[in-house]
C-alpha cells in the first residue's frame, strides 16, 4: 500500500511539473475590399479559375491579371485559395 501512494504522489507532482501547452485560437481572417483594377490575380493557361499567388492549382502554369480582367473573362474565384471577389 505505502508503494501505491508513493507512486500515486510521484505521478501527481509530475502532472504539476510538466510544462503545459496552451492552445491559441487563431483569429478569424479579414479581407480588405480592394479596387478590382489594381488588384492582382491569377489565372492558368487551361482552367476557368482565378487565384491567389502560392495557390497550389499555379503549379503548371501561372499567368498575372487583374481581377477585373479575370472577372470580365468570365473566370470565378477559386474554391482552394479564396481570391477576392
């Protein structure tokens, strides 16, 4: 019995030893509303799509744009990268 609560004491003061991890929420992102002719997207040489730079559909081809250009060429915003609309 006495190794029991030796044991039971040990493994309590190590749940109040141990480094604890704290969890961040991460805040919510907030898009700026910009001017359609001086904001910058992407679009492909074969898709119907407009992107973000770094969205991962650019990996074959990446051609610059505006979005009103995009939009005008009947191009939707792309559901992986959420460019602006």
């Amino acid at each position: 019995m006495k190794k029991l609560t030796s044991l039971f004491v040990l493994f309590a003061a190590l749940l109040f030893v141990a480094p604890v991890q704290h969890i961040v929420a991460q805040q919510p992102t907030v898009w700026v509303a910009q001017d359609p002719l001086s904001t910058t997207v992407y679009i492909t040489k074969t898709g119907k799509k407009y992107h973000r730079d770094g969205c991962r559909s650019l990996s074959q081809s990446k051609i610059k744009t505006t979005l009103k250009e995009a939009k005008a060429k009947g191009y939707t915003p792309c559901k992986v990268c959420h460019p602006p609309q």
